[in-house]
C-alpha cells in the first residue's frame, strides 16, 4: 500500500515536470544531445568554448577547409534581445534570424528556445543538391538543422538582401494616419470581454481616410470578409501578406500592382468594429506578425 502510495505521487510528480518541460522546450528541439548554454556571460565556460569555436570556424571556413559545426540550444531570459545574443554568441545577424524563424528582430519571446551554431551561415529550406547550386557551394558546408527535416543550415552564406530588410523591419510604413489603438497580441474582446488574440494591430482614424499600401506587391482579395468587413489582402515578396480592414470603400483593383504608399482604399466601420479605425495584419507564409512599421512616411503626413 505505502508502495503503491509512493508511486502514484511519484507518477504526478513526473508529469507535472515533463509538463513544465514540454512547456519551456518545444518538439522540435526535443533533440537529443544537444548542448544547452544557461546564461550568455562571459564567464560561462560554454559561452566562451562557444566563442572560441565560432572563431576557429570562421578561419577555417576562410582556408577552405571542412569545419566540425556543432549545434547548441538557448532558452532566452526577459532581458535578452536579438541584439545582446548575437554580440555574445558571435554569430550574426542572418545565422541568428534565419536558424530561428524569426518574422522581425524584435521577434524575441522569454522562454523561446533558440539553436545557436557555432559558425556564421544562413538556414534555408530545399535539398541539398538544389542548395548546392543555389548557393554555389559544396555539400560540405550543408547541414541539417536538428529537429527539422527540411532545413539546412549553409555555412559562410547570408540572406538575400530582401529578406533582410523584412527582417529589419524597414519593408512596411503604417498605411494610414492614426494612433494604435489596439496593438498585436493577447487582449480583451470589446463585445465578448474575453481574452483572444488579435492578429494585427488598429489604428484610429476618422472614416474617410487614405489608405495605402504598406509595401510594394499586387493586391489578391478585395471584397467583403466575416468581422473584417471591407478587406484588402496585399501580395508582397518573401511569402508576406498585409490585410486591411474595415475599409468604407476602394480605390485599387484587384490583380493591380501597387507601390508602396500607393493609395489602395479609404477607411471606415464595416464589419465587426466598436467605431472607425483600419484593422492592419502583417503576415509571413499565412503566419500572423507582429508589424513593424516606419512612421510618418505615407502620402499626406
Ligand atoms: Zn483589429
């Protein structure tokens, strides 16, 4: 009895832990041995090994010679930024963003978890044949990504430059004039009061107002869509999206290329709304991002 007592106090003690560990480490880096850095000082041991084989690879990679990469895995800490783990890993900014799926490079979570290689490239989907060509490099310097079957990590290559400047945040303008009244993210439901997710962020504005295009690309849905009323969805490149809703009416076609800061539409209350205010969603292969966008550089302002 007292055994049998013992064990199933055990058995909930262990599955409050594993879920506490299925919480912090996601499947895909269920990855076993994998090295884990604890914390990003300079005094940690497996940050400065880290350091010192990210420098050896580097020259290495510089004589042509076939480098020993090796993976580790980070959980990142509320003060962390994209900022302070790449001067302390000694990667850089296309290893760090494109190893980590990161949609901008203020796309840091505490509690996310990050692979951290020790040498500088850029982790891109295909096969390694078709890599090979497209990167005009040798299969020496392909490696596949832990936890993922399709990704491959290309030593000493980066990120075209579009990428780059999504990654940036220096693609999107704010397509009206306005302050953010509701921002991306977690918050209460104005009819429901409940807490949901909301997958843009709204900007304030008296209905009537120009609307523009947020970035360059061609516009792929205009009409009437559920709680999003009068709705523009933009095509950009690199597999982006922005959505505009909410809209009074429009001033593009559909199928028609539009530039940046081209006038698409004009605000106003359709759908489900509490008063006027454009509805913007920025979104990366059907993904919700948290937008980005430079100020003050639409028509009109
Ligand atoms: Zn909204």
């Amino acid at each position: 009895m007292v055994f049998q007592k013992f064990s199933s106090i055990n058995i909930s003690l262990l599955s409050i832990v594993l879920f506490f560990c299925l919480l912090q480490y996601p499947s895909a880096l269920q990855v076993p041995g994998l090295r884990s850095i604890t914390n990003l000082s300079y005094e940690n041991p497996e940050i400065q090994s880290l350091r010192e084989e990210v420098k050896e690879n580097l020259m290495q990679s510089a004589r042509g010679k076939t480098i020993n990469l090796v993976f580790r895995k980070y959980v990142l800490k509320k003060k962390d930024t994209f900022f302070t783990v790449m001067a302390k890993t000694m990667l850089d900014h296309d290893s760090l963003s494109s190893i980590n799926h990161l949609a901008s490079l203020w796309d840091v979570e505490p509690g996310a978890v990050w692979l951290i290689p020790n040498m500088r490239g850029v982790a891109v989907y295909g096969s390694p044949d078709e890599l090979c060509i497209k990167y005009k490099t040798s299969v020496d310097s392909i490696f596949p990504v832990p936890g993922s079957r399709q990704l491959f990590f290309i030593t000493g290559r980066s990120l075209e430059p579009s990428e780059r400047s999504y990654l940036n945040g220096t693609v999107f303008l704010k397509p009206v004039k306005g302050f953010i009244s509701s921002k991306f993210g977690a918050r209460m439901d104005p009819f429901s009061k409940k807490e949901q997710f909301h997958k843009g962020v709204d900007i304030a504005c008296p209905t009537g107002s120009e609307i523009v295009a947020s970035a360059s690309g061609k516009i792929i849905f205009e009409g009437e869509m559920a709680d999003y009323g009068k709705l523009i969805i933009i095509e950009h490149s690199n597999g982006y999206r922005t959505l505009y809703g909410h809209l009074q009416s429009f001033a593009a076609r559909i199928n028609q290329s539009v530039k940046k800061g081209d006038k698409i539409a004009l605000s106003g209350e359709t759908g489900h709304v509490t008063g006027p205010h454009l509805h913007f969603e920025v979104r990366r292969k059907g993904q919700p991002q948290r937008p980005r966008m430079l100020d003050g550089l639409h028509r009109g302002q």
